[in-house]
C-alpha cells in the first residue's frame, strides 16, 4: 500500500504541467501588488514586438529607436542589457510600454535614480496619450507611476541628488520609424516646452547633468541641449597647416561647431528679488558676459518683440574668425524665472531659427502659456 501511495506521488509530480512563465527574480523594491499588470504589460508588448513572427521559440534580439540592444524571451519577457555600453534616453511616445521594461531592468542593477528619470518620462508620455485620448491609462503607465512614486520615497532625504539626476525629464513624440520633438518638462520649475530631436541633452551622455546650485537667496538650475556639427574647410584647406597651428597651442583638435541650447531656470525664496527689465543680469553674470568680454567679441544684443538676438565674434584654436548668432527669452514672475538661449554659428542661421521657432512655439510656465 505505501508502495502504491508513493508511485501515485511520482506520477503527479512527473506529469506536473510545465508553467510558460519563468520566475522573475526582483528587486524587494518590486514585490508590490503591481508587478503582476507589468508582467502583463510585458505579456502584450511580447506579441506587439512579435507578431509578424511565427517563430516564438528562440530568443530574439531587437533594437529601440536609439540603437539600443533588448532581447524577446520565449516566455513573454523583454528584458534591456544595462552594461558599460548602455547609454540614458528619454522615452519614446510610440514604444512607451517598451520603456516599463527598460525601467525594471534598471532596478535590477541598482540604478534607481535612472530609473526614477526614466519613470517621470513615461509618466509625461501618457499625458501626452491623454491629449487626444481622454483618461489613458494603460497598465504600463500605472506600473512605471507606482514604481516612480516607491522611488521617490526612498530618496525624500537626498532631494539635491534627486533634482540633479531626474530633472527635468521629457518624452519624444513619434515612432521609431520617425522620431518627434522632445516634451521636455520640470516638475521642480514647473515648465514644459518642446525641443528639435537633433538637439541632444547633456545629461544623457555627461556624468552632472548642468548645474543646480543656490545663489544667495536664489536656486537655480541649467540644463544644456547640443548638436554638434560638421566642421567648415575653407578652399585651400591644408590639414597639415592646421595640425602645426594646433601644436604652436599645445591642442591636438579644434573645438567641434555646435548649436547649443541653454535652459536656465531660478526660483527665489524672497519675494521680487528681480524685475522683468533686470532679469536678464543674473544670467549674464551666470555665464560671465562681463563688460570685457562683451568688447572683446563685438557682443551687441538688441530687442526682437518679446525676445532678443545677439550677434558676436568666435575665434577659434587657430586664430579663424567667425560669427555667431544667439536668440534668448526671459521671463520672470516671481518667485519663478527663466531663461531660454540658442547659439548657433552665423552660418547655420536657417537651421537656427527654425530650431527656435519650434522652441518658442510652446514655452509653458506654472499654468501660463507665453
């Protein structure tokens, strides 16, 4: 009878139906009710990625907009490398639920603050859905809110360090067929504006993302976006001249020609510390246009309607001479300020303004539209 009893036991542990979803070996930050809508989420976005495929049983290697590796397991999962070749980007509103999975696979490897910047992204994206489709909200906008929000606690105690690495975050509107102008939005300045693709942000490709620091009685933020450019051979051009006039410097390469945005925002802990006529001066004092350096590079700024454009001199590590252009908007409503600045050589002047056509089409500021 024992004999019996147990061959019943093997039997119903042989044929024990064999689950297709392997075990998730997570972080204790995401044992939380949620993570079943992410496995979910990963569920539906599996044959999103998959279904013009009718071979399911091996691991399929897959690309994001930005060129970065994710693989396609046979058991539903997605899942991103996070190694020294990973780099940081702001989501993509057409793969949005791609991003949960890149979020998760942050945590895993203990990049949280990453994590916590990508999360507001998706976050922003589906405001974004929301526009034309009232009260969005897909699982992968709960989880990455639920996961943001857990994150968000565990750093209530390093609010510089949290600024510093997750703000401001944005979302790119298109596909991956044809990328869209990045939402970018702060939830600490609270402004949102729009940026050209081609214009990359700092923060994801430099260890400090800008500058947040206090003046004063004054906090300030700036955040720099930057797309470098090809550089201009005159007629003649000798490149064994060039390599001699960069050693008499002590260089090996000349500075790249770039277009850079500047975003600067302030906000006071008094109340009127400036004016909207006298605004301008604590940025001018930021980047150190002093009276010297505005004669030496025949810096004149004149008024544009609501903005300003400058015309001024650029010498490069050879001694070349050349112009450049920059374009600014302030605004000032205390105790909130900011500041916009694109600079782009003499040159490139279409390229400029349509970039700063894009920028000041939709410049929004605590509930204002400017």
């Amino acid at each position: 009878m024992l004999r019996k009893g147990v061959l019943i036991l093997f039997l119903a542990v042989q044929f024990q139906p064999i689950s297709s979803e392997r075990e998730l070996i997570v972080d204790p930050l995401l044992e939380k009710p949620w993570i079943q809508d992410a496995r979910e989420e990963e569920s539906r976005s599996y044959f999103r990625f998959l279904s013009a495929s009718k071979d399911v049983g091996k691991i399929k290697l897959d690309q994001d907009a930005f060129g970065r590796n994710f693989h396609i397991y046979p058991s539903m999962k997605i899942q991103y490398t996070i190694d020294n070749d990973y780099r940081r980007e702001f989501p993509l509103l057409g793969d949005a639920d791609l991003a949960l999975s890149e979020m998760l696979a942050l945590i895993r490897v203990n990049r949280n603050m990453d994590a916590l910047f990508l999360g507001k992204g998706i976050g922003l994206c589906q405001r974004l859905y929301e526009r034309v489709q009232k009260n969005f909200s897909p699982p992968w906008a709960k989880s990455a809110n639920q996961i943001s929000n857990l994150l968000r606690s565990k750093y209530d105690d390093k609010p510089h360090e949290m600024i510093q690495a997750t703000d401001p975050y944005g979302c790119y509107e298109g596909t991956r067929e044809k990328l869209g102008n990045l939402y970018l939005e702060s939830e600490v300045f609270r402004y949102q504006i729009q940026i050209p693709p081609n214009l990359r942000y700092e923060g994801l490709f430099k260890k400090e993302a800008g500058k947040y620091k206090k003046i004063d009685r004054t906090t300030m933020r700036l955040v720099r976006f930057v797309e470098f450019l090809a550089p201009i051979r005159n007629e003649g051009w000798d490149d064994m001249e060039e390599a001699m006039a960069l050693q008499q410097t002590g260089l090996t390469s000349k500075v790249s020609r770039k277009i850079l945005l500047s975003i600067g925002t302030t906000f006071d802990e008094s109340p009127n510390l400036f004016t909207t006529k006298n605004y301008y001066k604590f940025w001018d004092k930021e980047r150190a246009l002093n009276s010297k350096i505005i004669l030496e590079r025949n810096f004149v700024r004149t008024e544009e309607g609501k903005d300003y454009i400058s015309r001024f001199k650029v010498v490069d590590e050879t001694g070349i001479i050349s112009y450049s252009i920059m374009r600014e908007y302030y605004y000032y409503k205390s105790p909130i300020g900011m500041f916009l600045s694109l600079s782009y050589p003499e040159q490139e002047k279409e390229i400029g303004e349509s970039y700063w056509k894009v920028i000041r089409s939709d410049v929004q500021i605590k509930g204002y539209k400017k």
